[in-house]
C-alpha cells in the first residue's frame, strides 16, 4: 500500500483515468495542476492565521492531489522519490554535511545529482 495507490484507487472509484504512460496531455492533468494550486493556497492561508489543524489537512490534500497528478500523467512517485532521495543524502558522506568556514553545507565530491531521466526510463 502507498499513498499514491490510495489515489488511484479514490480514482479509479470516481471513473478517473489512472494512466501507467507517461504522458502530461490530457484535461485531467491540467485539473490536478490547479488542484495543487488550490490546496496549496489554502494551507498557505491555514499557515499564516497560525491553524494547526487546517496546515495538517492542507497538506495531506496536497499529497493526495500530487498523487493524483503523477496519477494522471504516468509518473512512478516512488521511483523518483527513492532518486532524489538518494542525491539528497549523497550529499552527506559516512552521515556528516560537510561546511565551509562560513557554516555552509558544501556539495562534497560524494554528491550527485538526481537521475530523473533515467528513473522515467526516458533515456534513448
Ligand atoms: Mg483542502
């Protein structure tokens, strides 16, 4: 179980395309884009007026819409976040930042950036 097959199977209940292709055409990925939008406004305004409950349902409604975007364009959510993931924590060798005298986290020789292309399996 993850939260990105919840959403496709909250889709799938309400006769929403799940595509397995990639693909960012379509109506249903323009709604899902504004979706984001939408629910991040309102934590937004959930955050500025100090709403703790409102922030914490904000932003599971955005999860579930982000979701629900890679939902409906074809995106493995998981794939790319293990690939982020990864470049993030590369850079940190052996679990330490390395900073500069000035207190900033450098990229160590260890860093590399995310494959995003390869991940989406877009690589001639
Ligand atoms: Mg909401």
């Amino acid at each position: 179980m993850s939260y990105q097959n919840d959403v496709a199977n909250f889709m799938k209940a309400g006769e929403q395309p799940v595509r397995s292709e990639l693909s960012l055409e379509g109506d249903q990925a323009t709604l899902y884009m504004n979706l984001i939008s939408e629910e991040y406004q309102e934590t937004l305004s959930a955050f500025k007026t100090n709403d703790m409950i409102e922030v914490a349902d904000g932003l599971a409604d955005m999860v579930w819409v982000i979701m629900g975007m890679c939902n409906s364009c074809g995106i493995d959510f998981d794939s790319v976040w293990q690939e982020v993931k990864a470049s993030n924590m590369s850079k940190f060798p052996n679990g330490k930042a390395i900073k500069n005298d000035h207190g900033k986290i450098m990229k160590p020789d260890s860093y590399f950036k995310p494959n995003i292309k390869k991940v989406l399996d877009l690589e001639e």
